[in-house]
C-alpha cells in the first residue's frame, strides 16, 4: 500500500509543472486565495481539482441534464440540454486554455459550475423569476448561492475563491479576476451560439444560408469550422498576453451571429413556452410565499437567514423542466384531470 507521502508527491509534481509550463499570467494552483472555510489540502489533487470533482458530484449539476437551453421538451434526442451546453463550454475553455498556457483544472471547473443557478425553461424561467423577485433574479448570482449556500444542505461546496469569481463573473458583462474566468466567459459565447444554431436547423426554424453572410465569411459555414476560428483567433490574439480576448474582427462577426439568433431563435423559442413557463412559475412562487412550510426541509434552513422569497427562488429555480410540472399539476390540477404527476 502506498503512504501518503507518495500521494502528496503528486500534488506537488503538478504544482511543480504548473511552475514549469504555465504562462507568467496563469493562475497557479499553489497560490489560489483559498476557501471561506480552511480544509485540510487533498493528498493527491490540487485545490481546483477538488472543486471541479465536488461540482460535478453535486445535486445541482446531476439536474442539468433535464434543463432546458433552448427548446423546451423538443422530439429528438440530439438536442442541447444544460448540461450537453455546460459540457460544451467546459471543452471549449479547456482548448483555450491549453492553447495560452492558462490552467486547464480552473476553467474547467468555472464552467462545469456557471449555469447550476439557471432556472427550468431556459431563459424564460429567469425572466419569469427576475420579474417576481423584488430584489430580481440573475442566474450567474444564483450559480453562486448554489455553490455558496445551497449544496450539501446549506453547507456549500466552499469552492475556492477563483472559481467562484469566475462563475460569477460568466456573463458577458462581467469582468472575470483570472484569465481562466475570461476563458471561460468567450466559451459560453461560443458554444451557445454554434450549438444553438444546430438546434435552431434541426428543429426547422432555419437553414444554414440564412446565416448573416458577414459573420459566416469570417467564422465559416459549419459549426466545428466556426469554434475552430474563435479558438484559434482568441490563441492568436491573446498568446502571452494578460487578457484573453478575440480579435475586433471575429468579434464583431460573433456579436451579429448572437443578434441575428437572438432576433431569429431566441425570441421565437421563448414565445413557444412563455405563457405555459410564465404562468406555471407565477403561480407556484405565489403559492410557496404563502405557504413556507410546504417547502423542503433543506430550504426551510434558510429562511431566517435569507428570508422566503429568495428561498422560494432557491426551490423554483433548482427545479428540472419535468419537476416543475409535476410540482405545479399536484398543487393546481386535480388528479384525476393530471397527465403528470409528481416527480421525485
């Protein structure tokens, strides 16, 4: 049996390669800023290695996969759910990474956590909350409370304070502390666009010469073509550089792909379950505000603290697409007219 001295060895030769290999701009392993609550250091794996193990063994991130990205409940088995879209982004940060010498194990755990906050329905759901909400509701603050105060029974994940900035940090706005955090911001963009796309011809609502032919000049014509170009654009623009970014030509041409499918997709996706997810959420939210104790017992921990609306949003938008309407037909149908029932 090997001793513990031999598993530490390991860590270190990481640390120790990490200090070899890695750009003077990359976020070492050995100088993360740490935890809100010291732990004892793993034997064998680097503090951002733990976090990416403890986010994909969490609840929140087992629920993703019956997430809606874009379409809701679509025939056809190819389609992006949240989980296939966090599993996209986290491959394409990992290729920047790799590409500029940043650490691979911190973006990869930026983005296997930075949508576990995203609602049921997509987008809709979020708007739907953002809407009932005083304080409102933005699915990068809730990745953040999920990690923070919701896993584990209230007690976190306690994640290190760079992934926790860069899950944060996601969105386009946001300005990521690390460069990995950056990777991972550009990922998103890039995965949701393409992939998108492909759903968006699947389902009939385009074709690919309906593309603005702009952006498809300077990106290309099919998808692996276009990832490519970002990636390697971002590789050659911000190579030993202290940013990670895309050149002002690609982009512009990723920014009129975004608006054309905002324009085109988005908005017509989002129609298709607005009533039906608006309507379902309204409901339940007002239900739950006024009856509290009908919450699980692991969100009922956190009234006194957080108060019952942000609680409630806690409950609704850690909800699955399925469990959402199971919850809402075994508080608002009579059984005998449900088709559903109550998930577990």
């Amino acid at each position: 049996m090997q001793s513990k001295e031999t598993f530490s060895c390991v860590r270190e030769r990481v640390c120790a390669q990490e200090e070899r290999f890695f750009s003077p701009y990359a976020t070492r392993s050995s100088q993360t800023q740490g935890r809100a609550r010291e732990e004892k250091r793993c034997d064998f794996r680097t503090d951002f290695q733990r976090d990416r193990d403890r986010i994909i063994y969490s609840n929140s991130f087992k629920r993703l996969k019956n997430k809606t990205q874009v379409f809701f409940a679509p025939e056809g088995d190819h389609y992006v759910t949240r989980l296939t879209h966090t599993l996209d982004v986290s491959q394409i940060a990992r290729s920047i990474a790799r590409s500029l010498a940043l650490n691979e194990d911190l973006a990869e755990a930026i983005a296997l956590g930075h949508d576990l906050g995203h609602t049921p329905f997509g987008h809709v759901g979020e708007r739907v909350l953002a809407k009932l909400a005083e304080k409102g509701f933005f699915h990068n603050e809730q990745s953040l409370r999920v990690v923070d105060c919701i896993e584990k029974d209230g007690r976190g994940l306690n994640l290190t304070y760079e992934v926790r900035d860069g899950i944060l940090e996601h969105k386009s706005s946001g300005n990521p502390k690390t460069l990995e955090g950056q990777a991972v911001s550009l990922a998103d963009r890039i995965a949701y666009i393409n992939h998108d796309i492909e759903d968006a011809i699947r389902a009939g609502i385009l074709k690919e010469t309906d593309l603005p032919k702009n952006a498809v000049a300077v990106l290309g014509h099919e998808t692996k073509t276009r990832i490519n170009t970002a990636i390697t654009d971002i590789y050659q623009t911000s190579y030993d550089q202290n940013f990670v970014r895309m050149s002002d030509e690609v982009m512009a041409a990723t920014n009129e792909l975004r608006k054309f499918m905002f324009e085109r997709v988005y908005e017509l996706a989002n129609k298709s379950i607005q009533e039906r997810s608006e309507r379902m959420l309204t409901q339940m939210f007002e239900y739950f505000t006024k009856n509290v104790d009908k919450l699980p017992a692991r969100y009922l921990r956190l009234l006194d603290r957080d108060g019952k609306e942000r609680v409630v949003c806690d409950y609704l938008s850690g909800m699955t697409d399925r469990y959402a309407i199971g919850v809402f037909e075994s508080l608002f149908i009579p059984s005998t007219f449900s088709i559903g029932g109550l998930h577990s």
